[in-house]
C-alpha cells in the first residue's frame, strides 16, 4: 500500500494565479476540479456549496482575494473584492471550536475585525 497525499480541498496554483477547488457538490461520485480566477468566482462557489466547512470557506476566500492581487486588480478592486467575500452569509457564522488556531490568545478579536460581517463565532455573539 502506498501513502497517499493529504486530501486538500483548496489549494493556490501560484504557476497559474488560481484557486483550485474540489467541488464538493458532486462528491462522492465525481471528483471534479474548478480553476477560478476571480474573486466574483470565488465568491458563487462558496455561495453554491462548491466549497463546503468553515476552514475550507476561509481558505477560498483568502485566495480568492490573492488570486485578484496576484492578478494585478486595483485597490479599489481588491477592496470591493474584500467586501464582495467577507459579506456572504457562508462568512457571517464560523464554527472553529476544536480548532487550533482558536488556541491562539487574540484569534477571536483577530477574526472579529478580519471578517466585520461575522455576526457568530462557536455559536456566541461576536461583539
């Protein structure tokens, strides 16, 4: 038996500047792969599923603004880019109890400013 690769269910290609995604919506059937470029991309994927759990959410999103920067987008561009991710519903609610970064003294006032659509985090009130 040989060792298999860690499953990654977002990866950057920095070769290409795009977000890798396993499209989760037709798992486990097919193992479909989508290359986006944008962030407007990004962002219909998470909004329709095609990337699913609150790590993997985060991880699309921060890529999907590197992959506009990587680009060469404006900072008016990247701003709205920025407004465009951190405003989706997906991005309002994170569950990351159990997760290590959450170990990390300032991680919840860090997300709270990182994200100022995240309503709640672990099911408590962000403030």
């Amino acid at each position: 038996m040989t060792e298999r690769e860690v499953l990654r269910p977002v990866l950057y290609d920095d070769r290409k500047d795009e977000v890798r995604l396993l499209d989760q919506r037709l798992l486990p059937a097919e193992e479909t792969w989508l290359a986006l470029v944008t962030a407007d991309e990004v962002a219909d994927a998470i909004r329709t599923l095609a990337v699913r759990g609150a790590p993997a959410i985060g991880v699309a999103a921060a890529y999907g603004l590197a992959v506009e920067a990587r680009r060469g987008a404006s900072p008016e561009r990247l701003r709205a880019a920025a407004a465009l991710l951190a405003g989706l519903p997906a991005l309002r609610e994170l569950y990351l109890m159990g997760n290590p970064a959450m170990a990390w003294p300032g991680a919840r006032a860090y997300l709270a400013a990182a994200l100022p659509a995240l309503a709640s985090l672990d099911g408590a009130d962000v403030t």
